[in-house]
C-alpha cells in the first residue's frame, strides 16, 4: 500500500495565519547527546563553572539544537508530513539563549505561496519562530519549502 500523505498541499496553506507545534521542554539529555552527534562540547554548552562567567550566566543550548528540534515540532504538526518535496533554502536569526528547562514550540506564518513551474508543486514561504514558554522568541528563520500541489 502506498503512502498516504497526510500533511496539507500547498493551496491549503493561508498566508498570514499562524500555524502552532505542541510544546517541547529542553532537557539535559537533549545538551549532552547533540554535543555527542555534532562534537561541539563547546564549553558554553557544557561546562556549567564556565558558563557561569558567560554572558547568561549559566549554560545554554546549541544554536544548531534549537533549529533542529524546530523542525521536528513542526513536523510533528503533520502540516508537512507526505507533502513536503524539498527544504530549499532558509537562515536563522538568534535572539534569545535556549537554555534547559525552557519549553518551546515553533510557530509557523506562510508569507508567500508561488505556483511551481511545472504542475503539481509549487513554493512555500514560511516564517518560522521558535518560542519559549514566557513567549520570549528565541530565533526567527524565514524558509523556503517545495510543496506538493494539487494541480
């Protein structure tokens, strides 16, 4: 049996609503494994006496962790799941530490739907929030996914 998507094609999306992930809490774990799978054991992230002399104060997350654990909240929406072609392009604008404890969700705003040169996909212009539970938002990212399409 072939897969059946479940995620939305790119017609369904609605420019300027926001589309909202369920909650993640940032644990020690997620620090201590992502440090073991990228080997940055940057001291920022795991040397609590040293951080206590950073700018925060105590140790915070990788920048690279918070983007990662983005995408899986919004996978985890199903928005994407079966209809998602391709992530093209994004960048990242950090503007808060992630730090552990936090519980975050990520909320997504089409800003652009483009029709694709050839039938079927098309463009999807996303802005992309990661946010903390004070509702402190941590990075904005605008992002560029190739979605399927009905037509």
């Amino acid at each position: 049996m072939a897969h059946q998507p479940r995620g939305i094609y790119l017609e369904d999306f609605e420019v300027g609503k926001v589309y909202e992930s369920g909650g993640r809490t940032i644990t020690e774990a997620d620090i201590v494994n992502f440090a073991g799978v990228s080997g940055d054991f940057n001291p920022l992230h795991m040397d609590e006496e040293f951080a206590k002399t950073n700018l925060f104060g105590k140790r915070i997350a990788h920048g690279a962790l918070g983007f990662v654990i983005s995408t899986g909240l919004s996978n985890q929406t199903g928005l994407f799941e079966g209809t998602t072609i391709a992530f093209i392009e994004m960048s990242l604008k950090y503007l808060a530490p992630l730090c552990i404890g936090d519980t975050v969700h990520v909320e997504m705003t089409p800003q652009e739907i483009l029709p694709g040169k050839k039938p079927q996909r098309g463009i999807l212009k996303l802005l992309v929030k990661l946010v903390n539970q004070e509702g402190t938002v941590i990075f904005e990212s605008p992002q560029v996914l190739m979605m399927k399409a009905r037509n």
